[in-house]
C-alpha cells in the first residue's frame, strides 16, 4: 500500500500513522523541474521512526501538482504535498503489476526502491529514503518493454562539516545545458529539531560573474535555492554557518557537464623561517622526502624551551579544491608540538593538530576545512601556503627536533 509520509518536516522523526508502518510505501515529496528542479520539499515528513527504521520509502514530485478539482466536472486545481506524491507512485507500482502479474507486494515494493535515484547519504536515509522515484528504471526491472526515459537534470551531492560561526565550503558545478533550473538542497542531518538558533546554516547560489543569484536564510534545518539559469558557465552553491557548527549535506541538480578531473598535486616548502630556536643542520630541501635527511634545530637554552618554525609552499593556486598537510618529525625529548596553517585573510596563524612529540618519528596527516583561499596568499592567480611547527616543554631541559619530512597534497 502507497501512504503519504506526511507535512510535517522538516524535523526528523516526523513520519507518523500510518507511514510509519513497517510494510507500508511511504512516500517523500520533491519539486520537479516544472517547480524549480529537483529538490526536497521542506514540507515532506522525515524519519526515522520510533523504532529506528528508514522512513519514507523513496520521494516523487509532490510540488505545484495539477489535480481534479472537487465538486466540478472540469476543474483543475494544484497542490503541495506528500499526498500529491504519493498517487505517483501507486500509479507506477499497478503498472509494474501490469508488466509483470507475478509480482508480489513486497517485489514491487523492491523494484520501486531498488532503482530510486539516491539522493542524500548513501543509501536509505531518513531525508530521501531510497532516493528519488525512476518510474522509467522500476518499470524496466518489473519486465515492461520501455526505451531510455526522457532526459533529466544530472545531480551532484556533497558531505561535509563546518567548523564553527562564519565558516564557509563552496561546491561549484558547470552548467552546460540551460533547459533545467540549479535546484539546492542543504540539510542539518544532526539536527532533529524542524528549526534551531545554533547549528544555522545558509545555502547561497552565485553566478559565473560571482553575482549572488539566490539566498535562503532560515533557521530551519533545511534551506533551498533554485534558478533558471540563462548562460552556461561555473555556478557556485555555498554552504555558510551562521551560528555553531556541524554536519551537512548538500543536493543539487540541474544542467551540469562533467567538469575538468580534479588534479592532485603535492608540494614541499621552497624556504624556511626560524622563530625560536637555532639550526642545527639542514634546510628546506630536507623536507622533500621520507628519507631520514633531517632538518633538525636546537631549542632555545632560556625561559620556555621551544623549536619554531614554518616552511613556506610556493607557487599554490587560490581555487584550491582539497588541502592535506603531511608532517614527519622527531625530538631528542618528548615535547609539546603544534602544527599550523597561516591565515592570509586573517592575519593568523590556525591549529590543524596538537600532540606530544616523542623520540620516535611520528606523522601527521590532517586536513584543512574551511574556506582554503583564506590560506592561499593573494585572491587570484598563485600564492603561497605556509605550515608552521612549535615544539615546546615546560621544564628547563633543552632538546632538539629533526623534521623529516613537510608535504602539502592539494587538489586543483
């Protein structure tokens, strides 16, 4: 049986009687490209279910839907909600019945799922469930002798945190193909609540001139955009907090190409700069390898006992997609050491790790979140990235440190 999930999103847990039941097909709502593009209907009930399970089942357009108009004999009206949704679905399931007879319930049930479109995290999840509704796809696994659906928006989605107030993440698709609205989908997944103060995120959509085309500013725990666009090019979805920190996840859809193959390069520092301490050997070059060639300091002989210093990566573009800083290092005593990225924007030095240092070498991979042009130096073009190294103790024991190796891997 096909039940509507119900409006009472976007809260999770929301999914009640009798969607909730165990061997229901609960059904989701979503825009369709008729209503903006493909995009979760903030009203569209969210599970799990008391028990724990997965609900709904799968989401089928259940936005702006054109509907026989009761107590008339010809009007139309049209509506929202998981209601309107669900009829598509019944609809398709007597049809999968109709190409194959043999199919139980439980088999349609299976053939709706199993080839939903999966939006969300991977896999069932209390947004989407299965996914989005591929009539065309389920008709085809049920036995019914159909060709290649019609030709849809692609989709793309994007998992991710954001560290504390202010912090930003840009996803950028290209649109190649104008016939399909950009339609986002930002959802809070830790936040059961239908709206809070503090995890707030915003989505924002700009255009390939950098002009900020839509904003949605809520303090709910979904946020949506959606724009027809006119001229192809590199649009950007942004994801920036508000207030407080968390999860996220970002759905979007519309007339995307494949963009260029990310590059992934890895770079060592070209220089150094000594803050505390004095060398004992080595150099920047000593840096370029795993290879037990050191560059190694002596502490600082009065007050705090401290090594510091940063290594200096040239020639880093500003679009950065992805940054990981590798470290390799050692100490003649066990010490306090601190890894840091430089902040152009800011003018300060951000902590990436923390950790005592022994006297075995050790690694660090960590990588960096946030907006990665801040940590490029200049706004165009190349610049530079600067990783920084501060071993301290708290007696008066003088040590030394040896580096063996600083790398950053970068995406392009």
């Amino acid at each position: 049986m096909a039940v509507a999930a119900g409006n009472e999103g976007p809260g999770s847990c929301t999914v009640g009687a009798p969607g909730a039941a165990r061997g229901a097909l609960t059904v989701g709502a979503m825009a369709d490209t008729t209503a903006g593009g493909f995009a979760l209907a903030a009203f569209s009930s969210r599970g799990p279910t008391a028990d724990g399970r997965v609900k709904p089942d799968l989401v089928a357009p259940g936005v702006g839907i054109t509907s026989a108009q009761t107590g008339t004999t010809n009007g139309y009206v049209s509506f929202n909600g998981t209601s309107m949704a669900t009829p598509f679905v019944a609809g398709v399931a007597l049809l999968a019945l109709d190409a194959n007879r043999a199919l139980t319930s439980a088999d349609v049930k299976a053939k709706l799922t199993s080839t939903a479109i999966d939006w969300g995290r991977a896999g069932g999840d209390g947004e989407y469930g299965a996914g989005r509704l591929d009539a065309y796809a389920a008709l085809k696994a049920a036995g019914a002798a159909l060709g290649t659906g019609p030709a849809g928006p692609a989709h793309v989605v994007r998992e991710g945190t954001l560290a504390a107030s202010g912090a930003y993440v840009d996803v950028k698709v290209e649109v190649s193909d104008t016939r399909f609205p950009i339609a986002g989908t930002l959802v809070l997944p830790d936040l059961a609540a239908a709206a809070a103060y503090s995890p707030d995120f915003d989505l924002y959509l700009y255009g390939p001139t950098g002009a900020l085309l839509r904003a949605s500013e809520r303090i709910e725990r979904q946020e949506n955009v959606s724009f027809q666009p006119t001229s192809t090019g590199t649009y950007t979805l942004r994801v920036a907090s508000y207030s407080g920190g968390g999860a996220f996840l970002l759905d979007a859809s519309g007339g995307f190409g494949a963009a260029p193959a990310p590059v992934t390069v890895t770079a060592t520092p070209s220089s150094v700069t000594l803050y505390a301490g004095s060398v004992r050997s080595g150099g920047a070059t000593a840096l370029a390898g795993d290879d037990n060639v050191f560059f190694a300091l002596n502490s600082t002989t009065s007050g705090t006992r401290q090594t510091d210093w940063s290594g200096r990566i040239t020639r880093v573009p500003n679009g950065l997609k992805s940054l990981k800083v590798t470290y390799r290092g050692k100490g003649s005593a066990s010490c306090y050491q601190a890894l840091y990225v430089y902040d152009w924007t800011y003018g300060a030095w951000t902590r990436l790790d923390a950790r005592t240092l022994g006297t075995t070498e050790s690694e660090v991979n960590v990588g960096v979140g946030g907006n990665l042009a801040n940590y490029v130096s200049g706004t165009t073009g190349e610049g530079d990235v600067a990783i920084r190294i501060r071993c301290t103790r708290g007696d008066s024991l003088s040590f030394s440190t040896s580096a063996d190796l600083l790398r950053i891997t970068y995406e392009r």
